[in-house]
C-alpha cells in the first residue's frame, strides 16, 4: 500500500513540474519584441541647461543614453514648432542657431531606438552676435506740440498726426495738423483708465490702456468707439506688422495680436550682443524694422522682427530745446512715421515740439 502511494505521488510530482517546464519553453519573454524603460528621459550631458550662445553658433548636444547616430530616428521641436535643421556629427546632435530666434528657445528631442523612445527638453539662450549700429541725429523740422500731453502714442496717417496721451483723467486720442498744431478732432477716455499707445490700421484706430488691459478700438473717420478687448498683460506700445498688430508690455517681449480677435498669435524676445533688451515702451513699424522707445532713456532700438534682434539703436541725447519747455517735461516717448515722403518724427511726454530727424550712423 505504502509502495503504490509513493508512486502515484512521484507520477504527480512529475506531471507538475513536466507541465511548468513546457509553459515556460512556450512562453516568449516581452522583452524580445518589445523593449520599454522604466526610465524613458533622454540623458542631456552637453550643455547645460539655459546656456547662452550667440546667433550663428552651432549648438552641440550629446547624450549619456545614445550616440546620436545609431538611432533609429529624431523628431526636434523648437518652441512647439518642428525643427528641420540639424546634423549629426561623431554620434552629437548639431543644431543651427541661424535658424532660431533670440531668447529662450525650448529644444524637446525625442528619439527612437528598438521599440524604445526617449525624450528630454533642453532649453538655451540666444543673444545677437554683434552689438547694434548705432545713430545720432539731425533735426530737419520743428513743429508745435501740446505739452499738456503726456504722449504715450504717435501715428501719423494721411497728412494728419493722430496721438494718444497718459494719465488718469487726462488720457485722450486726438488728430491734429502737424504743421499748426491745430486740434481737429479728440475722444476723452474714461478717468478711471491711464491711456497707452495707438495704432492706424485698416480705417479704425486701436488704442491700449496701461493696467485696465483694455484696448479700444475707435473708427478711425468719426473717433467713434466700435468695441472693446480685453488682454492679459500690462499695454504700453503698440504698432502694426504685416497683418497682424504688435504690442508692447514694457518687458523685452513683443506680443503679435490678431486685430479682430486681439488673441495672442506669436510673441518675440528682444535682445542685442549682451542679454535681454527691457523697458520697450512706444513703437513703430518702419520699412521692415520695429523702432522701440526705451523707457527712461533717449534711446531708440530697431529690432529685427524676424529673429528679434536689435539692429541698430538710436542716440537721441539733447533733443529737446529745454529753453522752449513752459512746464516741466518728461522723457522722450513718441515715434511717428510719414511712409509717403519718408519723414521720421519724435516727440516725448509734455515736451513742447515734435522733431523731425535725419538719423546718420556713427562711425
């Protein structure tokens, strides 16, 4: 009896792991068709995170997890937009700066490698590789202006000059001739709102608010208010580009609005051959270029709306005659543009003329 027992509990005891053994031949380990990380971060190793480079550097990447070059492929983003233009080179990532824009700019690498992806977002920062042409000046004309306008806005449009002023219960848009100074036509702005710059763009006049951020938009014939916008950020300048309107906040970025929507369509850094380039108040769009007053000084940037740069700055140091200045005036602030006959005007808050210049470089 014991000797049956036995051999029926060695038949099973076979049986059983007979039974384990031929499951684990037929079974195929996942990994053989399909390998996934626990870690799917690509591993940067070079640079480091917010370097600086200079417009036209090559900016070299490699990475712990790979050689560049034995992946199977890479898809490159570049501030949320696919990135064309790279090359590899003894197993780095080489991306072309010229193709970037200054500032920040977000690189997301994802590569694949046997069923296996990794991704990793690198971030640097692109300053100019030159420093800005500089320009002094030469006043052509003179011509009379209210100095009870803190001038925050300046367009000239039709042979009219069109100016938005500042200042709670003193903000105001108004159209006048620029020879006499005669006032023709003004819109008096609520007094609980600090009137910012303006803009002429397809018949209507748009013009910002400082902290209210609301913008307004007036027919451009009768001053009447068509509608009201609201925006996220604080206005101060303002000027159009292409179809599109730009605006400034008074940090180093340009924000490009859609003028029937004012939504956020693009937005831009401003730098020049040292770092960001702040306090970018009045603006005007001139044969191709955007002229920025900097607030606080007497200095006028022209940057590159294609990549952000600045491109030359504008000296304007003992502009004003001070002697014709009946109160107290304060800084320069007010760029128009007169596209027909080329003629570039300036004025600032309270100063009593608008200056029309000539800018010459220095050499």
């Amino acid at each position: 009896m014991e000797n049956n027992l036995t051999n029926f509990i060695f038949i099973l005891l076979f049986l059983f792991f007979g039974c384990s053994r031929q499951n684990e031949q037929n079974q195929t380990p996942l990994t053989d068709t399909l390998q996934i990380s626990p870690n799917n971060t690509l591993i940067i190793s070079q640079p480091e995170q917010g370097k600086v480079y200079k417009y036209s550097d090559s900016i070299v990447i490699s990475s712990n997890n790979y050689f560049f070059s034995a992946v199977d492929s890479i898809t490159i983003f570049i501030n949320r937009l696919p990135f064309k233009n790279y090359s590899i080179h003894n197993g780095k990532l080489i991306i072309y700066s010229e193709s970037l824009k200054a500032g920040s700019n977000q690189i997301q690498i994802t590569i694949y490698k046997d069923a296996q992806i990794f991704s990793n977002t690198l971030s640097i920062v692109l300053i100019s590789n030159k420093a800005p042409q500089e320009y002094t000046y030469k006043i052509l004309n003179r011509y009379p202006h209210d100095d009870r306008s803190y001038t925050q806005g300046l367009e000239f449009y039709n042979g009219y000059m069109y100016e938005g002023s500042g200042q709670y219960g003193e903000s105001m848009l108004r159209k006048y001739k620029l020879e006499t100074g005669e006032l023709i036509q003004s819109y008096n702005l609520p007094n609980d709102v600090f009137g910012e710059g303006i803009v002429v763009y397809k018949q209507k006049i748009y013009q910002l608010t400082w902290q209210s951020r609301i913008a307004y938009e007036f027919d451009l014939n009768t001053f009447k208010l068509l509608r009201t916008f609201e925006f996220n950020t604080e206005g101060w300048g303002i000027t159009k580009y292409k179809d599109m309107l730009v605006m400034s906040d008074g940090s180093n970025r340009l924000y490009f609005l859609n003028p029937e929507t004012f939504m956020e369509v693009d937005r831009l850094e401003v730098y020049n051959h040292i770092g960001p380039v702040t306090q970018l108040n009045e603006l005007e769009y001139i044969d191709g270029f955007i002229y920025a007053n900097v607030y606080l000084t007497d200095d006028i940037v022209i940057i590159n709306p294609n990549t952000g740069f600045v491109e030359g700055i504008i000296r304007l140091n003992n502009l004003l005659d001070l002697s014709k200045a009946l109160k107290k005036p304060d800084v320069l602030n007010g760029i128009a543009y007169d596209s027909s006959k080329k003629r570039l005007f300036v004025t600032g808050k309270y100063w009593p003329e608008i200056y029309q210049i000539e800018i010459i470089p220095k050499k």
